[in-house]
C-alpha cells in the first residue's frame, strides 16, 4: 500500500492482449491522465515508445520498462515463465514483488499471468491455489459468485475460502459492510445438496461470517445473498450461460422485430443497447486473481483502451483498499475461530 501522499503505481504487461501494445498504452495513458495513476509499461522498447510517441505524456505519470521478450497465447505457461526471464510479464511480477508496483495489470494469457503471479509472489497463507470470481450482472450489482473459474475439485474448507474472499471483496468493491454469504444449493434447507456443501454448511455456520444458508440458482439474480459461493465447476457453469444469455435474447428479439417493420423502426439500436445493459459486468471481463500474495488483476485478452482504463482504476481500488492484508486478517481471524 502507498502512502496517502503518493500516487498508486501500477504496472502493465503492455504486450498481452490481442491489441497490444497499442489499445493498452492508449488506456495507460488515459488512466494516468483521467485518475491521477502512475503507469508503468512493460514491453520491447521499440513498440511501446512508437505507441507513447502518439500522446503528449510530457506532464503524466507514464514510465516503460524494457521487456526482451513476451509470452505467447499458445505458449506452455509454467514453461514459458521459466524458460523467458526477460518477459514482460515476469519482469512485471518482479517488480510488485520488488515493491517497484503496487499492482500489475496484464491481458496476458491467463496461465501465464496466474504461474508468474504465484511463481514470484507467492500465495497468502491458508489459500491453496488462486481463486476468481465477481458480480455477474447488472441485475444484481450487490451480488457476487466465487468461484468462477479456477477450483473444480474441493473440499469445504475450499468454499469457507471462497466466502472469506467474497466476503472481503464485497465489503471492498460492492461498498457493502456486512456481506451476507449464502451457499449455492439445490433447496434452502440445511440437508439439502451434496456431501460437500453439507459439511461446508457447518464450516460456515461456525465461521463468524454473516451466513444466511443455502440459496438456490433462482436467487443469485433475485440478490439473495450478497456472496454466493460454489465450485468452479458449477460456477463456471453458470458464468457462461449468462455471457451468452443477453447475446442469444437480443438476437432472438431482433428476430422478431424484425417482422414488423413499423416497430423495427422504434425500437432500432434499443434492443442491444438493453441487452447489453443487462450483461456481465466489467468486474467480471476480468478480475483479481485472488489469493496470491499481492494485487494482480486479470483482463480480457480482446480489451480496448476504454476497458483497459477502467480496470486500471480497479487495480488502484484493490490497492487502496488493502485487499491483501485485508484478507490475511480476515483469514487469521476465522481460522483461529475454526482452529484450522
């Protein structure tokens, strides 16, 4: 955490991503410009000082990093990381490590950018592999699913994690001081669902963390509880069908109206524009890789500028927040509870 007086510093892989360097030097800038940031680029010289030449960064807060390599999306990541030292991604993860950054940003593949994070950062004590997860949509902003994506296989004190970490990401980036954590099930009822969620029942019952049950799937939109928790296999599951949710009902709208050319005429453009208001949010297009030991987010390999600005400013957020120690804390707190 920086001081009060000092900017957050946050590097980026500036060749990762399917626009690199160009859309993610132009949203470095924006977001040095717009939010007051120290950006810190990382990437071969040539290609993100012909990019920064575009802008006048005279007077920002934008620096680079030479890079005599990158990683590939159809690398190996654990070999990848080790066999490229002077990648933009390590270097970058060394220089959180180093204290050099209070943050890295990388649209880097996602292996990679998970095997340098905990290759060089390494992860919180009481966490066990990275978790991922975040609100799914803009009809429930105050609810959020962990995990998504990461941890297919668990154990219940995997999902006493994942409710530790939402916990803590809600009170954080949801503004919401006393998250309730609900258990994704098949029934509200306490015997209800398998022999995992069963035995996590009682860990979460006994944790001290505002538990409120089990909730079923119809009530993650209904924010029934502000922390769902689930494996990655169910999570993951239902993170997909919501991203092709509002695409499949927009097209089947447009469809319709189509017919009725009158209507068609009225309702041009709002259609999408309702869908899309609907979908995923930006959290999700990609988030904090949680629990490693430092503040590394993860963004969507397409991103342009705009998004890249945006999750820029989030990283800033985790850093002010102190989302590290703040789950540490959280953690030593309730394993002590639990003794575990």
């Amino acid at each position: 955490m920086t001081k009060a007086d000092q900017r957050v510093r946050v590097v980026i892989d500036a060749m990762g991503g399917d626009y690199a360097p160009g859309e993610i030097v132009k949203g470095a800038v924006a977001a040095a410009e717009k939010d007051d940031i120290e950006v810190i680029l990382v990437g071969l010289t040539d290609s993100v000082e012909a990019e920064l030449a575009k802008y006048n960064i005279s007077r920002l807060p934008v620096h680079y990093v030479n890079a005599d390599d990158f990683i590939k999306e159809e690398e190996h990541p654990a070999l990848a990381v080790r066999r490229k030292p002077n990648s933009s991604i390590v270097i970058a993860t060394k220089m959180v490590k180093a204290g050099e950054a209070d943050g890295l940003l990388g649209a880097t593949a996602t292996g990679s950018l998970v095997t340098s994070a905990m290759q060089f950062l390494g992860m919180v004590d009481g966490i066990e592999r990275p978790v991922i997860g975040g609100v799914l949509s803009s009809v429930a902003p105050k609810t959020a699913i962990f995990d998504l994506g990461v941890n297919v296989d668990c154990k219940p004190r995997h999902l006493l994690t994942f409710a530790i970490i939402g916990s803590v990401y809600a009170r954080i980036f949801l503004n919401v001081a006393n998250p309730t954590i609900a258990l994704l099930n098949i029934g509200r009822e306490e015997d209800k669902g398998n022999q995992l969620v069963r035995e996590a029942y009682h860990l979460l019952q006994k944790s001290g963390l505002n538990f409120i049950g089990n909730v079923e799937g119809n009530g993650i939109l209904g924010g029934q509880a502000n922390v769902v928790v689930c494996d990655a296999f169910v999570g993951n599951a239902i993170l997909k069908f919501g991203e092709s949710g509002a695409k499949v009902i927009s097209n089947y709208l447009t469809s319709k109206v189509s017919k009725y050319p009158i209507i068609g005429h009225l309702l041009k453009g709002k259609v999408n524009n309702l869908m899309a208001s609907l979908s995923l949010l930006d959290i999700i297009a990609g988030g904090l890789i949680w629990g490693v030991d430092g503040i590394v987010f993860k963004i969507h390999g397409h991103s342009r500028a705009p998004d890249v600005a945006r999750k820029i400013a989030q990283v800033k957020m985790a850093v002010e927040g102190d989302v590290v120690n703040c789950l540490k804390s959280e953690l030593t707190t309730i394993r002590k509870k639990l003794n575990l």
